[in-house]
C-alpha cells in the first residue's frame, strides 16, 4: 500500500514538471486534449467570467476581466508548487523516513518539511536522519531552484510578446476608429489618396498576425490579456483586419487584392489555430450574419466612397463578401463568446471620439 502511495507522489511530481515544461519551455501547440493547465485553467475561468459578467457597468467588468490573466499566472504556479510540495511529501510520509525533531511525526510534519526543501529555507528544526531522505530533499529543493529559475525566465517573455501585440492595436486607433470598424479604416484610407499606404499597412498586419499566432499558440494565457482601453482587443483588431481584407477582396475597398489575400489568410489561420486551442467550435452560419445586415451594407458603401471606380454588380459583392465572412465570422464570434471580448462593427457611430481625442480632462471634438 505503502508503495503505491509513493508511487503516486512519484507520478504527480513527473506530470506536474512534464506541465510546466510543456508550459513555459516547449515553443509550439501541444495538442493533447487533457492537460493540468488546461483543466486549470477551465476551472476557473468559467467562473471568473460568469461573476464579471454580472457586473452592470462596462468598465467594472473589464476591470475583472483584466485582473484574470496576470493573476492567473500567480495561481498557476501555486499551484504547480503546491503540487511539488504533496508530491514529495507523500513520497517521505509512505516511506516512513525518520527525521530529527522535537515533536511527534505526522504527515504535517512532511509535509512542513517538503515545503522547506522546495522553498530551500533551511530552518534545520525538521531535518531527514536516513540517506534516502538527505537525497529526496537535495532532488526537491533542486527542483524548486530551477521551477524559480524558469519562472524568472518566463515572465519577461510573456510580456514582451504583450506589449509587441499591444503597438499595432495603438496604432490601430488613428486609422480605424475606437472601437475600430472596417468602413472607417478604408474610409480614411480612401481619403489619404494613397492606395499604396494600404496595401503597405496591411502588410505590416500581416507579420503582426504571424507573431500573434506563434506566441499566443506557445503562451495561450496571453489571449486572456486584455488591452489598455475597454473599447480595444487582440481579437477586434484581429477581426477588423479581416473584415477590411474581405472588403478588398471582392472589390469595396478599391484596392489591389493580392496583399489582402495575404493577410487575410495569414490572420484567418491565426484564429483558426487560437480557436482549436481553447477548443471554442465555430459557430452556426446564422450567428455571424447578424453583424452586417443588407441595410448596412449599403450604408458601409456610402461611408468608404466605393462608387468611385466601382463597376462590379453590388449585389454580386455582398453574395462574395458573405462567402467571406463565413471562412472566418464563426470562429471569432465563438472566441468572443469564450473570452468575453465584443467584436467590432462593420460601421462606427458618428457620435464615437477616437481614443487619442479623449482624456480624463476633457476631449477633443
């Protein structure tokens, strides 16, 4: 029996590390479906989300929102220590290894001294007497130098791929609106007399969305992160690029196609991919359709100016810009859904003030 249990230490100790290696150190996707982080990170975002959600003012619930992945990164490594910690202690208790103190044994009493390994305290009032015991507590508390070590490592990381996400949603803010919108951003394009800018600026969204991708599949907790404004996100920016290539595309924007093919296909399999790693299924045709009606439509034609040069059927491009919008509208409807982020308009009111004209003093009309 006795066995056993220390067996089972020895095995939430190695899935534990096996965790936080595929966490932290292994640069790509890991696609088994049944991981620590994942149930950890199921189980309390669900919560988390629910109880912000019921808060009735939109900056108290991004407020929540926002606390949740920073705060989640603390809790994820509690709790791998505290796992490390029950792991080694189990061993020491089934083991019945003898120590040196002033007090009777128990499990407690392990379980004081597995945590004075890991932290490498080194109080000396709770210390092993056999060489098997001296051993496990030189393994433990070399395991909880390197898990700090790696912590140390990781955080940089992470916030350096957040604030390199963080430039390009800024950006986003002059050229198309807060909450940023499709129309707005080939409206102000259109108005600049430069198709070439755009054609340029969709390029630079393009390496954006394969950063985006390639660290947010490693560091899946970064999607959590939150802008700095309550009307921004990754996965409006996102989506408005998409919906400005899909415009492009079938011919509203009037301009040329080849780089917003490009970049929609680069910023598609981007979501795509983040979708399939919080297992978020895409959503049913009807549920998309919603964001742009027919009356809209033609309303967004009005906003970009696209009779100019315009000759294609307009029925014909809003049959193909609804072909579009189906490749990749279900995915982000249901990430928007998941991580409680809105997804932009098509059109912005005439009422809304672009963030930079704001501030707490005042605005700019």
């Amino acid at each position: 029996m006795y066995r056993v249990v220390a067996f089972l230490g020895v095995l939430l100790i190695l899935a534990i590390l096996w965790d936080a290696f595929e966490t932290i150190i292994l640069p790509r996707r890991v696609t088994r479906r049944l991981r620590l982080t994942s149930i950890f990170y199921r189980s309390i975002w669900w919560p988390w989300s629910g109880f912000a959600q019921r808060r009735a003012q939109q900056k108290q619930r991004e407020k929540y929102l926002g606390l949740f992945g920073p705060l989640s990164l603390i809790l994820l490594l509690g709790f791998w220590a505290a796992g490390v910690i029950f792991g080694y202690a189990i061993i020491s208790w089934s083991l019945s290894e003898k120590l040196t103190t002033s007090e009777s044994v128990n499990f407690w009493t392990y379980l004081y001294l597995s945590g004075t390994n890991f932290f490498t305290l080194g109080y000396g009032d709770v210390t092993p007497v056999e060489p098997l015991g001296r051993a496990l507590a030189v393994v433990e508390a070399g395991t909880g130098f390197a898990m700090l070590a790696i912590v140390i490592g990781y955080l940089p990381v992470l916030y350096q791929a957040f604030s390199r996400r963080e430039v390009n949603i800024s950006l986003l803010d002059q050229r198309a609106g807060s909450p940023s919108s499709p129309a707005e951003l080939l409206r102000r394009h259109k108005a600049s007399g430069s198709a070439d800018d755009l054609n340029e600026f969709l390029s630079g969204w393009e390496r954006w969305a394969a950063e985006l991708m390639e660290s947010h599949l490693s560091y899946p907790v970064l999607c959590f992160f939150r802008s700095q404004h309550d009307n921004q996100s990754w996965l409006a920016a996102m989506t408005t690029i998409l919906d400005t290539c899909a415009l492009v595309i079938v011919g509203v924007g009037g301009s040329s196609a080849w780089q917003a093919r490009l970049t929609f296909a680069m910023a598609r399999h981007a979501i795509v991919d983040i979708a399939q790693v919080f297992r978020t299924a895409p959503r049913k045709r009807h549920a998309s359709k919603a964001r742009l009606s027919h009356e809209d439509f033609q309303r967004m034609l009005t906003v970009i100016r696209s009779d100019s040069g315009w000759t294609e059927d307009l029925a014909d491009a809003e049959h193909r810009l609804t072909e579009m919008r189906e490749m990749y509208e279900p995915y982000v409807a249901a990430l928007s859904e998941y991580l409680v982020m809105p997804l932009p308009p098509w059109i912005v009111s005439e009422k809304v003030i672009d963030n930079w004209k704001t501030s707490a003093w005042g605005r700019i009309q």
